[in-house]
C-alpha cells in the first residue's frame, strides 16, 4: 500500500487555494499519512494535522481575514500581539506540540546561521510556524535558542524531502507562479527583486523534483490572479475554489497512480 504524503508550499494569500486542494481530497476520501508544510503552507498544514475539516479552515482563516498571520514575524510585533496570535492558533488547532496533532507534521525554515534547511517535527508548534514564515526582506529573522531562521521556500518551497522515508508518494501543491513575473514588462527595484526570488525559486522546484519518480507525486498548480495587494473575503473565497478546480482536474491522476 502507498504511503501518501500531502506538501503544502509558501506563497502568501495564494497558499489559501491549497484550503480548495484540501476540500477536494476530503471529499474523494484520499486520506494522507503525513504532511508537510513551507511558510504559509505549515499554517494550513497544521490545522489539517490536528483534524480540523477544510471548511473549517476556511471559516477561521477568512474570519480571521488571514493578514493576521502574515503579522507572525513582523519585526516590529509586540510580545502581547504575539501572544495573542499563539493563542489563537493554538485554540483553533487544539494542539500546542507536534506530538498534539492527529497525523505526522513537517515543517521546514532555513537556518541562516549555518546555511541550512532545518526540519521541525517536534516540540512546540507555533515556535516551528513563526521560523517558517519569516520571509526575509520582509520580517525579522527568527531566533530560536542560538540560531536565526527565515522562511523555508528560501532553499525549499515545495518541502516533500522532510518527509519520513516510509512516505514513498506525494501530493505536491505548488501556488506560484512562475510565468506570471516573466510576463511582466515592469523593472522597478521591487518588482526585479520579486522576479529574482521566484526565478530562484523555481529552480530550486525543479531540481528538487528530479528528486523523484514522476510516477511517485502528483503536482496540483492552481491558476491564481491576485492583483490586490491585501485581497478581500470575495477574493479569498475565490483563490480557494480555484485550488478546489486545480485538484478536481488531478483526482483521475491520484487514483492511477496512487490506487486510492
């Protein structure tokens, strides 16, 4: 039997389309052994870990209005704000540690201080979510005992690596879009250094895939058009059903390959 691992990557506001993926899988019951989950993809792929249904998660995250998790790592957060924001995570998860959730959970953040990926699968969870999610340039890098980590797409945005050896297939959601930035005319400083990143990032995608057989993974890529620059519900509720319509087009892949 094929031992299924779910990756869920960083990308932002895009990363609530993998809340439409999620929808898809619950509803062909294709059940998952283990997760792992990048920056914004570790939020999600935590509140999955520990049970919460995907309609559940949307509710909290629009609710929520979602912005209140890009504030994880922002260097000028204050202790109570990010008290608050803990609990609120931890409150809706039902868990505090890894060993709380209901299926095996992987994060991953770049350690800068020795120039790694670092792997996080125990202890505390909101610790490992506040590292993951600290887009450098952006926030703060975050410290953690003697040692700073900034957002895990830096060396690995689609994470299915730090997967168990035992996890020997992969549903692979990856939310950017690399196109989209070469197709702009644009050449403002923000905009090159955007095109940088995703270039880079999409490199990494690509060699970190050639990692695998292409019979072992299905890859699900929504097609997102997000122009605002904090989007509202409507828009929201919008990139979900467009991860809902990117999964439904790869069901008769999963089954084939996966035989679920």
């Amino acid at each position: 039997m094929p031992k299924i691992g779910l990756v869920l990557s960083g990308g932002g506001y895009k990363a609530l389309a993998q809340i439409g993926v999620l929808k898809v899988l619950d509803r062909y019951k294709i059940k998952v052994d283990a997760a792992a989950g990048c920056s914004m993809g570790s939020i999600l792929g935590v509140f999955y870990a520990a049970g919460r249904t995907p309609d559940e998660i949307e509710d909290f995250v629009i609710k929520q209005s979602f912005r209140s998790f890009l504030d994880l790592s922002m260097s000028k957060l204050g202790i109570d704000k990010t008290k608050r924001l803990q609990r609120l995570i931890e409150d809706f998860a039902r868990a505090k540690r890894f060993k709380d959730l209901k299926i095996p959970m992987y994060i991953n953040a770049t350690n800068i201080s020795k120039q790694r990926e670092a792997v996080f699968s125990k202890g505390e969870l909101f610790q490992a979510i506040r590292a993951s999610v600290a887009v450098p340039g952006i926030f703060a890098p975050v410290k953690i005992k003697n040692d700073y980590y900034v957002d895990g797409g830096v060396l690995n945005n689609i994470p299915f690596s730090i997967l168990p050896k035992n996890i020997n297939r992969y549903i692979i959601i990856d939310v950017i879009d690399y196109g989209r930035l070469s197709r702009s005319k644009k050449m403002s400083i923000t905009n090159l250094m955007e095109k940088s990143i995703v270039l880079m990032m999409e490199q990494m995608t690509k060699l970190r895939l050639e990692e695998i057989d292409k019979k072992d993974y299905v890859i699900i890529k929504p097609v997102l058009d997000i122009r605002q620059i904090i989007p509202n519900e409507k828009k929201f509720r919008q990139i979900i059903r467009e991860g809902e319509r990117a999964a439904l087009k790869k069901i008769p892949e999963i089954r084939r390959k996966f035989d679920v």
